[in-house]
C-alpha cells in the first residue's frame, strides 16, 4: 500500500509539472534592411545619415533606447509610451500623454515617421534636428522630467547597455552624443510609404481606387493639398486652422517660441499619413474621429486673429463631399510600416 500510495504522489506531482507555465520566450526583432530609402517622386530629405553611418547595431540600439523608461525620472515612462507602434507612433486614444507622477501634457503626442523630411519638430517646431528632438521630452517636467546626465549614468550601470554601446560604436563609453545619434537611426528608419494610396500612385497591379475614393482625392487636391501637400501630406508650415481657443490650456502655439503675436495660435501641418488610425485630432486633440474634424473645416472655422487665409470662410463641402474625402483619407493607412516588426517593443 505505501509503495502504491508513493506511486500515486509521484503521478500527480509529474501532471502538476506538466501543467505548469513555460516562462516568457521573447522574439528576436529583426533588424534587417537599415538603409536610407527616398521614394520615387519623393523631396531629398532634410535629414541624411551622412554623419550618422547606419548600422545593423546603432539601429539595434536606437530601438532599445527608444523603448527605456531610465530616461524618465521615476524609470516609468520611454519614449514608446506615448508613441506607439500600432497607431503609427502616437498616443492612442490619449487627449494628453500622461507623464512622471501622473502628469497631464496640454498637447496630443503626434506620429512619428518619415521625420527625415522634417524641417522642425514639436507642435511649435521648438527643436530643429531630429538628432536633438529626444532632449525636449526628456526634460520636460510634464513628460520624462529627467536630467539627461542622470539617464547617462543610469545606463552606465547596466551591463546589457555597455554591451550594446560596444557593438555600436566600438567601445562601451555612453554619452549623449552617441545616445541621440542611437535614437535618431532608429526614429529615421520609421519610414512610411506603402499604404493603399501609394501603391495606386505607382500603378500597382490590382491596385485601384473606388468612385468615392477617387471623387475623395480629387476634392483633396482641390481643397486640401495646399497646407498637405503630396507625398508626405504636409508644407511643414505653422498654420492657424481656426479653431476655437481652449480657455483651460491658452496655448498660443509658435508664438511660445517665436515670440511673435503674428504666430499666435498656429501649429505645425501635421502629415495625414496613417490619419485613420492616429486619433484624436490636432494639437490639443479635441476631435475623436474623422468625421469632426471634416466638420470643422465646412462649417467650424473661428477667426481668431491670425486664421489663414485659405480657411476664411470655410471649406465648401457637401454631405456626400465629406464621405468621398473620408473614403481617400482611409486609403492614406500603411499597414505595412504598423506591422514592421523592426520596430516593435523588444522588451
């Protein structure tokens, strides 16, 4: 009986084993294809590599620096957490990103890609070279609130990052320079060209546009295509879109940078690439859905002072104008760059 008793333990002790949770395998991320790519038809970038040679590892390494919480002051917040992958590098369904301590911004975290083309970064277009742009949100009390020094020795301690900064650069010395330069391969490879549109526009087969698709991008030619203007669907220009000023935010735009009061209330174009997915809308993020923003430009212009010019009076649209537009805007979505794995999370 109690060899038979034992048996029955050793039994139900291998079944409990069996049962038991694998742990947690992560995937290796690929990293292939690091090269600087300009489409055909395509400006020359402001930004190139010439200074900042591609690598396989610098990428490898960008990529993990974009995803570290030590560049905030309570090791909680990366870069990745307020740009996010799957809604093409923004926030999604964020108003205002939260920060350190359960800090609230007063702007909605745009999309990141195609950032070589860009000629300033932020809202206001404070910061002017993709290699510094990491540095505003690093230090802003609202967003990481971290000193970059501190970040710096942060991961002096850490051996993983020793050994990636070796592979990178030759030896294991972590400073800024290497840092921003790091992040900017990384933030520089986020390349997005492949959605529906552009895959019309180069003639692929089996590739064509409904009636309401093409009735949507010829009334976006006529109506729309000045401030975003094609292929990247944006002039990079600071404009007054006339909305109406939030009392509870007073942001006054390119003015907090300019000083100007000729700059008041005017923010950067952002690019309509991947626009069906990069909600809510503009810079305070005030519009959930595409149809309200469509809305505004037909009938919710506000003249504050410095409105362009191109929006006096609105934009003339009919019911079935704003469903055509909105069926071409849709076809702006590249799901090819939202599912790259190049860019995931590898943590």
């Amino acid at each position: 009986m109690r060899l038979l008793f034992y048996s029955i333990v050793v039994v139900i002790c291998c079944q409990f084993i069996s049962c038991s949770v694998d742990p947690k395998i992560k995937p290796i991320l690929p990293s292939n294809d690091i090269r600087e790519i300009i489409p055909e038809g395509w400006p020359q970038p402001v930004y190139t590599f010439q200074d900042n040679q591609l690598s396989q590892d610098k990428f490898i390494l960008g990529r993990e620096l974009f995803y570290e919480e030590m560049f905030s002051k309570d090791n909680s917040i990366s870069c990745g957490s307020c740009h996010q992958g799957f809604v093409a590098f923004a926030n999604a369904e964020h108003r205002f990103s939260h920060g350190v301590d359960g800090s609230l911004g007063k702007r909605n975290a745009p999309a990141l890609f195609n950032m070589n083309w860009n000629t300033s970064f932020m809202w206001d277009g404070g910061i002017l070279h993709i290699e510094n742009q990491p540095l505003g949100p690093i230090a802003n009390p609202i967003e990481m609130h971290e000193d970059i020094n501190n970040a710096i020795t942060k991961l002096q301690a850490s051996n993983k990052y020793k050994q990636l900064f070796t592979l990178a650069f030759g030896d294991d010395l972590i400073n800024t320079q290497r840092i921003l330069k790091a992040i900017a391969q990384f933030q520089g490879m986020l390349y997005s060209y492949n959605s529906k549109y552009d895959q019309y526009k180069r003639g692929e087969q089996d590739v064509s546009f409904s009636s309401q698709e093409q009735n949507g991008y010829l009334l976006f030619q006529q109506k729309c295509n000045s401030c975003h203007r094609e292929p990247l669907f944006t002039n990079f220009e600071f404009k007054n879109n006339g909305l109406s000023i939030d009392p509870t935010i007073q942001d006054s735009g390119r003015a907090h940078i300019t000083g100007d009061p000729l700059d008041k209330y005017k923010f950067k174009t952002p690019s309509l690439r991947n626009i069906a997915l990069t909600t809510p809308y503009m810079h305070d993020g005030r519009f959930s859905n595409l149809d309200q923003v469509i809305e505004h430009y037909a009938s919710g212009i506000v003249d504050n002072g410095t409105l362009d010019p191109n929006l006096s009076g609105g934009i003339s649209l009919s019911a079935q104008d704003k469903a055509d537009l909105k069926a071409f805007l849709l076809t702006l979505t590249d799901y090819t760059f939202i599912n790259d794995d190049r860019f995931k999370d590898p943590n």
